[in-house]
C-alpha cells in the first residue's frame, strides 16, 4: 500500500521531487494522517485507489462527529475549520440566498439573461432584477429574463478546504 500511496501523490504533483509531498524520513505512509493527505493528492479523487477508501472514509466519520482534521509529521499541509454548504447550482447558474416566509429560502439564478415565452414580456406583473425584457439576440428580438431555479441538495453538506504544501488546494465534502 504504502508504494501505492506514494505513487499516487507522485501522479498527482508530477514526477519532480521539488513537488513531492512528504520527505521518507519524516513520514511513514502508515500513518493515518499521511495516508489521508497522499489519498487526497489523487488527480483522480481521494477513493479512485482502493487502498485510500478506508482512511478517507475514516477522515468523513471523523470529521462529521466534529473532531479535527489529522496530522502528519513531515507534511506541508492546513485545514480550514469544518464549513456548512446544503446546496450547489448548476452551471450557468449562482446561488443566492434570502430570508423568505420560511426562513432563509436558497435558490439558483441564472449568470446570463435566458430566452422565455414572448407572453411574459407582454405581462403587466413586472419589476425586480429577474423581469423579462425584450433584447436584441441573434439578429432577432426576443423576451428575456434571469432564470430561476430550485438548487440541488447536496448528500455530504460538510467541507474543509485542505491546503497541501502552500501549492495545491481542495475542498473536502463529508
């Protein structure tokens, strides 16, 4: 396993040593921490190995009962505090955020006006940032707005954003 890991987080910072995570004398790839830490450089994600599943998901149960991320002597390496994130948004799409009738309602609106039915710009409810209006497309005229949408729920809503070396950067989700 050990040359396995090694591999992997050569793969993942190429091949010259400047890049190379973790010195031979300072860390063993035995170490819980320093295996998560060589799982995680996977260009492929941190489980592609089948020998970097149980310590990954050893980290997510870990981190999910709010205890810190682990150590590994002779790493370059931070991790931010455990952040909270429910919902994604495709592409195309930002998420936003407002107190509604219920609470803080999240949905996603679209980065770009979207072409809808000429029969909203002929409408007399209109005003606010998402009212359609008629631009000029494609040599044409046609009804816009900014596009509304329910956002996607995540299945691992928990992140922590893993700093390897100063150099490589990746958000965790559990």
């Amino acid at each position: 396993m050990k040359n396995l890991l090694i591999g992997v987080a050569l793969a993942a910072f190429g091949v010259t040593p400047s890049f190379y995570l973790i010195s031979g004398s300072d860390a063993r790839a035995g170490e819980w921490g320093c295996q998560v830490i060589l799982c995680l450089s996977s260009p492929g994600g941190p489980t592609q190995y089948a020998e970097c599943r149980p310590p990954i998901q050893k980290l997510w149960r870990e981190l999910a009962k709010g205890r810190s991320f682990p150590s590994c002597s002779g790493a370059g390496f931070q991790a931010s505090r455990p952040g909270y994130e429910p919902y994604s948004c495709n592409s195309g799409y930002r998420l936003t955020k407002r107190y509604g009738d219920r609470g803080l309602e999240a949905s996603c609106i679209s980065t770009t006006p979207q072409t809808v039915s000429n029969d909203e710009c002929y409408s007399e409810n209109r005003g606010g940032s998402t009212s359609p209006q008629w631009r000029r497309s494609g040599g044409r005229v046609v009804c816009q707005r900014y596009v509304t949408t329910r956002p996607n729920v995540r299945p691992q809503p928990h992140y922590v954003d893993v700093t390897i070396d100063g150099v490589g950067r990746q958000r965790v989700w559990y």
